[in-house]
C-alpha cells in the first residue's frame, strides 16, 4: 500500500490559498523567462517599462498591441513587453482607474464627480449596443462614456509614465543581478 501526503481538509480560506499559489507561481515563470531572454537588460527593461505603461492606459483589450508598438518602435524587447502589461490586472485596475481619473480631472481642468451609476448604466448601455449591434445606440453611449474617458486618458500618461520609469528601474536590476549570479555559478562549477 502506498500513502500520499496526508491531506488536510480545505477550508473557504483554502480556495484563495490556491489561488495565490497559482498566482505566484505564474509569477515565477514569468521572471524566469524575462530573465532568459536573449536581449540586453536594458532591453528587456525598456520592453518592461512599455508594458507597465500600455497597461495603465484605459483602453482594455488594446493595451497589448500598444505594449508592442511601444516596445517596436523603441527597439525593446517585445516579449518584455506583454510580460509587463500585467502591471495591469484585476487586482490592480480599480486602483488605477480612479488614480488616473483623478490625475486626469487636475490636468484636463476638469470639475468632475464620480457617480458609479452613472458609470455602471453607460457600459451596461454599451454592452447592448454592442451585442444587439446597433450603431445608433453605441454612438450615443460613446457620448456618454467620453466625459470619463477623456480624463483617464489625460491622467494616464504621467502615472503610466511614473510606472513605467519604477518598472524600468526594478527590471534592469533584476535581470542584471540574475545574470551576474547565473555567471558566477557557472564560473563556480566550471572550476
């Protein structure tokens, strides 16, 4: 007879457990493929940082391809660049949308209160118009939504750009220190 681990008995509080082991190992595969890429570290950190920076603009669903014409026309490292798009996640988006909201209601000069409703009406109103397809309907919605569009647009820049610089800082020292300790360990066994 063989006996596995013993196992214990999963609670509600298991479930997120699970999830943030998932999570971090995801994570771990993710840093371990940034760190192997063929590229310079300031390349990887420039893919990096255009990334980090795609994924603080409101414009979900487009923020990859951003990422990557960022990184192309920068001459970074465009696997980098998808990889820090997840800057931007569920986790974070709330947190992201009302700080460049805010930021972009002080740049744009704007007066603006946030009212959830209105907001949570306005996509539920761009939602049917996409699935019922009528053009008459997503033009009014877009009317609607531009007002708090505009502002995070605006606000996302500098904060993308203060992201972006953080990310840049933090993947170039990565990666270099990675490489640093991966040749002194090969140096090490070679001997």
């Amino acid at each position: 007879m063989v006996l596995g681990p013993r196992r214990l008995p999963q609670r509600s509080s298991g479930l997120a457990v699970g999830l943030l082991r998932r999570w971090m190992v995801s994570l771990r595969v993710a840093a371990r493929r940034l760190v192997n890429l063929r590229a310079s570290p300031h390349e990887i950190a420039l893919g990096c940082a255009a990334g980090a920076f795609a994924s603080v603009t409101p414009l979900l669903g487009v923020q990859t391809l951003l990422a990557v014409v960022i990184a192309a026309l920068l001459r970074a490292s465009v696997p980098a660049a998808v990889i820090g798009t997840f800057v931007g996640n569920p986790l974070s988006w709330p947190f992201i949308w009302v700080s460049t909201y805010v930021m972009g209601l002080h740049i744009v000069g704007l007066q603006g209160v946030f009212d959830p409703g209105a907001v949570e009406r306005n996509i539920l109103l761009l939602w049917s118009a996409v699935v019922e397809r009528s053009p008459q309907l997503l033009d009014t919605t877009a009317a609607l939504l531009w007002p708090l569009l505009w502002p995070m647009l605006a606000g996302s820049v500098p904060l993308g750009l203060l992201t972006a610089a953080i990310v840049y800082y933090i993947s170039r020292n990565v990666v270099r220190a990675w490489r640093v300790r991966t040749m002194t360990r090969s140096s090490a066994v070679a001997e």
